[in-house]
C-alpha cells in the first residue's frame, strides 16, 4: 500500500466554530511529519476526519488514495493514537488489545509480542484503570502498532511520558519513519519535535500556515519554536 | 468483530457479574415464590385435579346417565327442556334466580368409564352456544345453532356426532377416533359456576364465581345399547350446596319415554393455573439485564473507547450489530443456563409445599423456556440500543426499564384496568411476556383470561415478534444517529 497521506480542502465547522479553513497537505513516507499549531488549531478535528470519526464539511482525506472507511482491516493499514486514556478501567490491558488483535483477525501471540515491546508485560493483566498517564499512552502506543501499519497518526504522543518515556517514544517513532513509514504527529511544543520531525506542517485557526522540512525551517527562523511563534502570532 | 466483542464483554468482570447476578435472581425469585406458596387439605395430601388424556389438567365433574356399549351402536335424542338456576348473581346478589350460564350443557355422551380425566366425546346443547361437539376436554366445534335433536354413534374405532332441528335431516358436527373396547355411552349435564370478574377501585378486577345447576329433559330416546340406565356423578366432591341440600338433589329420574338429569360441574380444561411458578425470578433478572446491557455500549461512549471500536471497525452499523448479537447472545445464553437450573428446583420445592403444578407438556415447557430466554435477549438488545442511541447509561437504563419492566408490573399487578394493561402488553416491549403463557385461554370455557391470571392479548410468537420489532426499530434508530455522527 502507499502510504501517503493527502488532505485536500477539508473544511469542517462545529455549530457556530469553524474548525477547519481550507486544510490542505501531504504527508510522505520515510519521515517523521511534525504537525502544529496552537491549541484550537484544527489538529485533532484533522486527525478525526482523516480516520473517519467525523464527517467533513468539505474536502477529502485520502490514506494511500482510499478513505478510512473503506479501508478492510483498518489496523493493518493504519495505527491511530487519539487519546491513551480512553479505557475501559476494569478491562486488562491485554484484554484491549486482545480485542483490538481479534477485530482484525490477528493471532493472540502478535498482543504478547507488542506487550513486550512497549514495556507493559508486568502489567498486563492487570485493569487498566490503575494504569498510570504513561502506562495508557503506552498502551495506546501498543494498540496502535498491532496491525504492523505503514501508515501512523498520534495525537499528541508525549502527553503525559515521563523524560524515559520521551526517549522511547521518540526512538520508536524514528524507527518506524526509517523503516519507510509515514508518522505523522500533533504537537503544540515545538522543542519535542526539533530532532525527530524531518518535515512540519505549521497550522493555525483552521489552516495550513507553514509546510516545510524542517531544517529549512530551521534555516530559515533559527529554531523551530521562533518559527512556530512567528507563524502563528 | 463478534469475537472481538465477545472477548469485551467477559473482560470487563462487572458485566460478567451482573449477568450472574441476572442468573441467581432468576432461580432465587422462582424459589423464593414456591417456597412462599403452600397449599394444605387438613394434614392430608391434596387431592389433585385429574389429567386429561393429552396431558393437561382438567375439570371433569359432570351428571351422567349411562349404559355399557360393548361393539358398534348409537343413541339418539331430543333435549325437550333445558333450564337451570343461579345463585345470587349481580347485582344485587340478594336472590337465586332462574337461568342457564352460557357454557351450561346437556346432550349424550361417549366416555371410557366413569373416572374423572378419561377420555370423551359429547355433542351437548348449550345454553348460548348452540350445539358443540366436544371431545378430550380441550377440543371444541360448533354445530348447528338450532338443534335440538342429538346423536352419538360408535363404528368400529369411531365416534361420530350429529344434530338436527327436526329429526329428519341430520348434520355430522364431527368424529374422534381411536377407540377400543367397550364404553359408556349415555346423558350428560353440566353447568359451570356463574363468574364474573369486577373492576376493583384499587385497579385490576375481582373475580367471583357462583355455584349454577342445570336440568334437562331428554325424550325420543333411541338407544341401541340395552340395560337400564345408570347414574353417577363423575368427579363428585361429596360437598353438597344449600340449594342441592334443600330444593333440588344432583340426579337423573326416569319417565315412561323422558330421562331427566340435573347437576352441576363441567366438562373442559382446567383454567385456574397461572404462569409456571419457574418462570417467577424472568422479571427481576431483567432488571439485571437491561443494566448490563445498556453499560455494554454506554461505557464506551463515556470512556471515549468508541473511538477505538470504530477505528478498528469503522462499519458502523456493522460494529453496532456485532454488539447487539454478542449482548443478545450472552443474555440468551445466561436465561438459559438460568431457566434449565430453576426449572426442576423450583418445582420440586412447589410440590413439596402441597402445590399442584399443572402439566403443561412437552413442547409448552420447550416454548416457555426457550420463550423466556428469547425474551430477555431481545429486551437485551432493546436496551443496549436505547443505551446506543442516547449515549447516556442512567437515561437508557430508566427508559429500558420504563418500557419493559413497568408496563409488565401495571399490567400483571391489578394496577390498571385490564383493557389498559392489554394494550399495554400489546404495544410496548414487554408484549414478549406473552411466551410466558402457559395454558391457551380456551374459548369454550368463560373465565376473565387477564394478564393478572397469566393470560396475554397476543399469541406468544406474536409477542416475541413485538419485542423483536421495538429491539430493530430501536437499533436502526441508534444506526442512523451513529452513521450521522461526529464521534
Ligand atoms: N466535537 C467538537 N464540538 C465542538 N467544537 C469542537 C469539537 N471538536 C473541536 N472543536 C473545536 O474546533 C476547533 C479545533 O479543535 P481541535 O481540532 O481539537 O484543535 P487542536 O487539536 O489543534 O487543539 C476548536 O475551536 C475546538 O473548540
Ligand atoms: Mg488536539
């Protein structure tokens, strides 16, 4: 499967709030994407429509040319983290993704296996609801990567990591954008992603405001935070 | 994706526990009821109602002037007059008066011997129903309305019935076959107690009955069977009413060409059983259930896991399908497991306490239970789709309860009037109880047959389908509202 992601004049407004102008980029493999801007900027509003959760107003969200939608085994296209501490409390973690593996008619082994890569084998069948901030992002991160996607989106990854878990989570993506991925990730901190984005789309108030690779940011503003501070005053 | 869901429903140990919970208040209500009930006949075991010859409990208490017919023959005759009285009717209660019942009877008969249960065939006129050929108390046919000549006759392993208004020309009402050996072929008279259900100003409606007695007499009597004519009262109680003490004794007197017989009593199915005692924990279980049910699909939206559901399966109808099969499959499973451990309990601690447990036969029990536990997985899906249409657990747990439970607890529990309740059990989701039913209400028997005695407006599979169709309407509801939204 290609694994470009291609937004083209999303539009989408809730009530009175228009969330989204005109949003238009590319993400491509082989790097990870840096995606910005202020709270409120339409990032997560993107991310949805991208993954089918909300209905845009106008425009397409295509993953290697097809919508979420029509997508047959979706965690085996693509590997979404919205938000880690969306949990049922009393399940295991094992058992969510046990669940998740089963959906798409992966072995039990493949959950094992992530559990062990992400660092929550000790507690696993443990309830998910004494999970730390951390522990649930990881667990996202985990439910994520089971379909082994080429394609994958985080929203806001390194919400709650502690400094080792920023570590991990910045060599993982790294890993998987090196191994000929596409990564794209929302952040509203600029100093997270100065190392590991090769390439960032800067949005404010619902539009594209800056696509660049990153060094060419860098270049061109000093670092990616005066950039960042520039585009979206 | 149904074993996805699967695995989500018995990981959350709550639910697992609730539908447990749903189990035991089954058994432990169906127990709790027999236990509370007890029936006693002064320190001795009480007598039971005779069983008919296809399995079910019978009332079988009648006048009957008979002879013994060893091969083929026939006897015919005239119902010359056929009146009756009953004691203190509405509305003042205050006098015996002359009158028939409507389902009083008098004509011939042919019956196996004179043990109450065993099996008949009669053509009788009656009172307000024309004439009927009635055989093994639970079969009924209409026959000419205006007959007063009647005719029973035995060929070979046949009994045929016939009537005519003139004695000419004579109609056949119909044939029972399967007899053998000799039998008793002769007179019968019956009247069944005069009842009559009133609205209580407390909601529901009383129901009285009065004793009733009847008189025919019977002439152009043609009989091929010799021998004079023998009276017994089948399945006498040797109780005796006032009226029986001092005016008119139960008996047959013999004219020159007449036979009179008088009496009371009736010749059908049993009608005062009501639901099986097993079935007793359906209603709180389902109060269980319906939580249970609703939490399934309303945790996920309060969690915000419905996210991940749909990213993995983002068919929405599909996926809120697949959830509907899991908790409808998991609730009939439990019902099951719930129904095949209270059934022998229950009734054994019911019949131990002296209670009569009415046959209901092999295929009934089936339907009962098989009934009762697609009952509650249908209600199952009805609440988890009110919990997937309104999101909320609390809200959808109040309406599902609203919609199944009340409307069966107004409408069994002499609350409402009992037309009210009827509807009700006719529109709402709880019209599925009508699986429950375990005795059919028998026309040729006249009895108040309310929701409160176990009797439903709708046929049982009409029932369940009015539930089926509340869980789909309310499930497409949920699909158009999840496809439109913005999750
Ligand atoms: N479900 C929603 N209902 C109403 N408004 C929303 C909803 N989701 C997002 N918004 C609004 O849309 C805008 C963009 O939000 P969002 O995409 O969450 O921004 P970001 O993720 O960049 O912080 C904000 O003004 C937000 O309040
Ligand atoms: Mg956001």
């Amino acid at each position: 499967m290609d694994a470009t992601i291609d937004i083209t004049g999303l539009r989408k407004s809730y009530g009175p709030t228009a969330a989204l102008r005109e949003m238009t980029f590319t993400v491509r493999p082989g790097q990870v994407t840096g995606f910005v801007g202020p709270n409120g900027a339409g990032k997560s509003t993107t991310m949805r429509i991208l993954l089918g959760l909300d209905h845009p107003d106008g425009g397409t969200a295509l993953i290697g040319g097809r919508r979420y939608r029509d997508l047959t085994k979706p965690l085996e296209a693509v590997g979404a983290l919205l938000d880690g501490t969306a949990l049922q409390p009393s399940r295991s973690g094992r058992n969510h993704l046990l669940w998740l593996a089963q959906s798409q008619g992966l072995p039990a082994s493949r959950v094992d296996e992530l559990l062990d890569e992400v660092g929550l084998a000790g507690v696993a069948r443990r309830r998910a609801g004494g999970y730390s901030l951390g522990m649930r992002q990881r667990l996202g991160v985990a439910a994520a990567l089971l379909g082994d996607p080429p394609v994958l989106i985080l929203d806001e990854p390194f919400n709650g990591l502690d400094p080792a878990g920023f570590v991990w989570m910045r060599d993982l993506l790294r890993t998987r954008a090196r191994e000929g991925r596409a990564v794209l990730i929302s952040s509203h901190l600029m100093g997270e992603l100065q190392d590991l984005a090769g390439h960032v789309i800067v949005v404010d108030r619902g539009r594209v405001v800056a696509d660049a690779p990153t060094r060419a940011m860098r270049e061109r503003y000093g670092s990616l935070e005066s950039a960042y501070l520039e585009l979206t005053r | 994706m149904i074993r996805a869901e699967f695995t989500k429903f018995r990981s959350v140990r709550g639910w697992v526990l609730g539908l447990a919970t749903a189990v035991a208040l089954f058994v432990g209500m169906g127990w709790l009821t027999a236990a509370g009930s007890f029936t006693s006949c002064d320190d001795q075991a009480c007598p039971s109602p005779p069983v008919g010859p296809e399995g079910q409990a019978v009332e079988d208490h009648f006048g009957f002037a008979h002879r013994t017919l060893t091969g083929d023959g026939s006897l015919t005759a005239r119902v010359r007059d056929f009146s009756g009285i009953i004691t203190y009717p509405p509305p003042n209660h205050d006098e015996i008066v002359d009158g028939l019942v409507p389902w009083a009877k008098a004509g011939l008969i042919v019956k196996s011997d004179i043990n109450p249960g065993s099996p008949y065939a009669a053509i009788m006129l009656t009172a307000d129903h024309g004439v009927r050929f009635q055989h093994n108390y639970v079969h009924d046919a209409a026959g000419p309305v205006d007959a007063r000549w009647l005719r029973i006759s035995r060929s070979g392993a046949d009994v045929t019935a016939y009537a005519s208004a003139d004695g000419r020309n004579w109609t056949t009402v119909g044939t029972m076959s399967g007899w053998s050996g000799p039998v008793r072929i002769g007179f019968a008279i019956a009247s069944p107690p005069d009842i009559t259900a009133k609205g209580n100003p407390m909601g529901g409606s009383i129901v009285q009955a009065r004793f009733t007695q009847a008189s025919a007499v019977f002439d152009q009597i043609t009989s091929t069977a010799g021998g004079a004519w023998r009276y017994d009262e089948v399945g006498a109680d040797g109780l005796r009413t006032d009226w029986e003490k001092l005016h008119r004794a139960p008996g047959m007197t013999t004219g020159s060409d007449t036979l009179t017989l008088t009496g009371s009593g009736d010749i059908a199915p049993a009608t005062d059983m009501r639901v099986a005692p097993y079935l007793a924990g359906a209603l709180p279980a389902l109060l269980a259930i319906l939580v249970v049910a609703v939490l399934f699909i309303t945790s996920e939206f309060r969690r915000g896991l419905i996210r991940t559901t749909l990213l993995a399966s983002p068919h929405r109808a599909r996926m809120l399908a697949a959830k509907a099969a899991v908790i409808g499959g998991v609730t009939f499973a439990a019902a099951l497991i719930a129904v095949v451990v209270a059934r022998p309990l229950v009734s054994h601690v019911f019949r131990a306490n002296g209670n009569f447990a009415a046959p209901t036969g092999l295929l009934t029990d089936l339907r009962l239970s098989l009934g009762t536990a697609a009952l509650l997985a249908a209600t199952a899906v009805c609440a988890y789709a009110l919990g997937a249409l309104l999101r909320r657990g609390l809200l959808a747990i109040v309406l599902a309860v609203a919609l199944t439970v009340v409307p069966y607890l107004l409408a069994t529990a002499s609350v409402l009037p009992v037309a009210a309740g009827e509807w009700l059990l006719r529109l709402t989701p709880a019209a599925g109880f009508a699986v429950q039913q375990a005795f059919p209400a028998y026309e040729q028997v006249f009895h108040p047959y309310t929701p409160a005695d176990g009797y439903f407006p709708l046929a049982p599979a009409a029932g369940l389908a009015v539930t089926c169709l509340w869980a789909a309407g309310l499930l497409t509801l949920a699909t158009v509202r999840l496809n439109r939204a913005d999750i």
